[in-house]
C-alpha cells in the first residue's frame, strides 16, 4: 500500500499543477487578466517541471513544460495541408470594396450581404491540428498546398493551446479531431525587446515584427522561439477540411469558447456601407494597437453562400482584404551619406529634396545597403519616387528618371567617424566599422 501512495500522489500533484498552470496561461495570454504573478507562475511551471524529471514515465504530450522547447533540430519536414491556405484578393480604397460587394451580389442574385469584418494582422499564417483534444501538428502556410513542420516551436506558443477543454467541445457539438488556422504575431513591444537585445549581442535585427515573428517561429532550436513573445490568433476552425458551422460569426464565437485568442477588434456587418465604415474605423486606430496590421479582411458570413460564391484558381470569391495604398511621391536624391549603427553597420542613405508624403515632410529615406543602391541603379542627383506605409521609413522605390548631371555614389573604406577601415564578411551585404571605441557606435549604444 505505501509504495502504491507514494505513486498517486506525484501523479496528483503533476495532474493538479497542469491543470492549474493552463488556466493561468488562458487568463494571462488569452484573456489579459492574470490573477498570479510571474513569479508565481514561474514557481508553479518549476515545481512541475521537477515533477516531470522525477517521473518521466507521467510526462504526457500536451504539458505546459512543452511551452520551454527542446533539443535543436537539423530541419523542417513538410506536410500537405487538409486543404489549400490560399491568399486574398485586395481591395484598395473604398470604391473597389464596394465592386467586390457588387460581384459577390451578382453571383448569388441578392440585395444585400452579411459580412465579417477581422483585422488583417501583420504575421504569418499557421494551420494547427488537434487529435483527441490534443495538438498533434503545426504547419507554416508555405506554398499554400504544402507547410513546414513547426510543431514544437509552435507548442512554446502561450496563447496557443495544447489540449482543448473536453465539456466545451461537447457543448459546442464538435468532434475532438479539428484544424485551427489563425495567424503568429510578434506585438510591437516584444519586438522592440528583442531588437534591443539583438543589438546589445552583436546578433541578427529584424526589419518588422512580421520578420521577426516569422524567424522566431522557425528557428531550429525551439528554445529560442520560447524566449520571444509570439500570439496566435485563431480565425478559422476546420473539420475534415471544410468549417463545421454554417457562419463565420460562429466559428469565431466558437474558437473564443474553446480557449483561443480571437482578436477582438471584429464585427458583424449587414451590408457594404457598415462594411466600409467598419473597416474606416479599424484603419484609422491601426496606430494605436499593440502589434501591426496592414488592413481588414472582410468576408461572407453565411457559409452556403461561401460555398455558392466559390473560388477563383488563387483566391476566395467571398472575402478580400482592405488595405491603404502605400502613400508615395517623387523627387530627387540630392545626396547619399551613412549611418553609423551601434553594431558598426554602415548604411547609406539618400538625402531628398524635401517632399511630403502623406502629410508628413520627407527629407531622407533609407537605401539598407551598397548592393540596394545598385540594384536600384541610383546615382546622386535622380529622380525617385519613394513610399510611406504607417510608421516604415520611407524607403526609394525607383528611379524615374536619370540626371543629366548625376554622379555614382561611392561606399566609403573607411568609417566616417573615426576613420577605421571597414570590414565586408565574406556572404554579408553590410559593411561595418569594427572599432568597438568609435564615438558614432558609442552615441548609437547610448
């Protein structure tokens, strides 16, 4: 009798903390309304982890301690996906949502539509697959047919779910074998963080949050994708490849029910005019939120009528995405100089003659790289248009037209500031000032 006790009670201790662990995680990640603090949180996830060190024979597949990552990876395998990840037709300004609207009327002879409006977040597409409660599979988008294999990054994930709720899937009349798609966010703090770290380790920046959470999310060691702040945020629910539910509202309703982020900025929408006013108001707050957005997707309610409306051979007949067009103008690069970054990183940079794009005076943008400049073909002295998207820096697009005058720009051989000779690695685009003690790194670091 003692040693059968002295079994039960770490398997009812490992059982409890799983239990308890996974409502914190659902009330801090999901819900944003923790009720512990990180430390003891911290001390929870510890004491099971010890359990399950003790009893490896009681480590089951969906432990929270799976949130940590594992053993580095050589690679990703690939999968085909139940069904095809296709991409959106986009509509830019307001007279080509309402054509959308008239084409989707048109092909199901009706007056009006009912649709779903969500933000389209600025991330990476994943499919997540559940056998007996429990995700089994994690797929990136990839070519749309087939995705890589990001299951174990994809586990370190704390919004995302490992088992689902047995008593909401009953009352929801849903089978413990489903797909969840949704798309991976880095929000915008998290990526502040992790750049800042970056710099400060001589490691890898990233341009955008939607770059770095992709990283993230692929890197081979999934312990790293479990020190970087990822959401996912469900949008479609899938069984045996087709939507189980006969609206969209619904599937959204469900997903939340079932323990998954759901963004809340949605809305149900009875006709292009609400259409359009809710996907105004959602654009206009998009600098507000706390992770990036590059529009709304609006898409047909009832799911008989996305069934009637069909495909095209690249996209969905029943939804578009909503975007603002990049904001762009044209005028002349009057000079190219670089920047000192905290690492060494030299970066040209074109000098304008100043333009305003979208309300805001424009003077210089960035050219990244000596290989951008040519791959441009600019000389000092051209026309350029250059382009504005929310808080991007302006960047040149093009030359438009060739200065009688103009003149090539030359990467310097030696740092501006303190005159060092810069290095190239062999494979990098970037040139650097190697001196650690150079004014332009220090003022950057600061």
């Amino acid at each position: 009798m003692a040693a059968s006790g002295s079994k039960d009670a770490p398997e009812q201790e490992i059982a409890k903390l799983r239990e308890d662990i996974r409502r914190h995680e659902h009330l801090y990640y999901v819900l944003d309304q923790p009720e512990i603090s990180d430390a003891e949180f911290d001390e929870r996830m510890q004491r099971l982890q010890k359990l399950e060190e003790a009893h490896p024979d009681l480590v089951t597949p969906d432990s929270p301690t799976k949130r940590v990552g594992g053993t580095p990876r050589a690679g990703f395998s690939k999968e085909a996906h139940s069904s095809a990840m296709l991409s959106l037709d986009n509509a830019f300004g307001e007279d080509e949502l309402r054509d959308f609207d008239r084409r989707a009327r048109g092909l199901i002879d009706a007056d009006t539509i009912a649709y779903v409006g969500e933000l389209k977040l600025d991330g990476l597409s994943l499919a997540v697959r559940f056998e007996d409660r429990s995700m089994v599979l994690a797929l990136t988008r990839g070519d749309g047919e087939t995705g890589e294999i990001v299951t174990e990054n994809a586990q370190t994930i704390r919004s995302l779910p490992l088992v689902i709720n047995e008593k909401a899937l009953r009352k929801l009349d849903l089978p413990s074998t489903f797909e969840v798609r949704g798309e991976v966010v880095m929000p915008i703090d998290a990526f502040q963080r992790l750049n800042a770290t970056q710099l400060r380790t001589d490691g890898k920046t990233f341009a955008n949050p939607r770059n770095a959470a992709a990283g993230s999310l692929r890197m081979l060691d999934a312990s790293v994708t479990a020190s970087r702040r990822l959401e996912f945020f469900a949008y479609s629910l899938l069984v045996d490849g087709a939507t189980p539910l006969p609206r969209h509202w619904q599937v959204l309703e469900a997903l939340a029910a079932l323990g998954f982020k759901v963004n809340p900025h949605r809305g149900l929408l009875h006709g292009i005019d609400e259409a359009v006013e809710f996907c105004d108001k959602q654009l206009a707050k998009r600098e507000s939120l706390p992770y990036e957005i590059d529009g709304v997707v609006l898409k047909v309610d009832s799911l008989e009528l996305q069934r009637r409306l069909g495909y095209t051979s690249k996209a969905p007949r029943w939804a578009v995405a909503f975007k603002l067009r990049a904001q762009q103008a044209e005028t002349v690069v009057d000079d190219i100089d670089v920047q000192v970054g905290r690492t060494g990183a030299i970066t040209p940079r074109a000098i304008l003659r100043p333009v305003s794009v979208g309300g805001v005076t424009v003077s210089r943008a960035t050219l990244h790289n000596e290989d951008e400049v040519e791959r441009l073909g600019l000389e000092i002295g051209d026309h350029v248009v250059i382009e504005r998207s929310g808080d991007v820096i302006p960047k040149v697009i093009r030359v438009v037209k060739q200065a009688s005058d103009r003149r090539p720009f030359q990467m310097p051989k030696n740092c501006p500031v303190c005159k060092t000779e810069l290095v190239r690695e062999e494979g990098e685009a970037i040139r650097r000032c190697p001196n650690v003690n150079c004014p332009a790194r220090l003022e950057e670091s600061i």
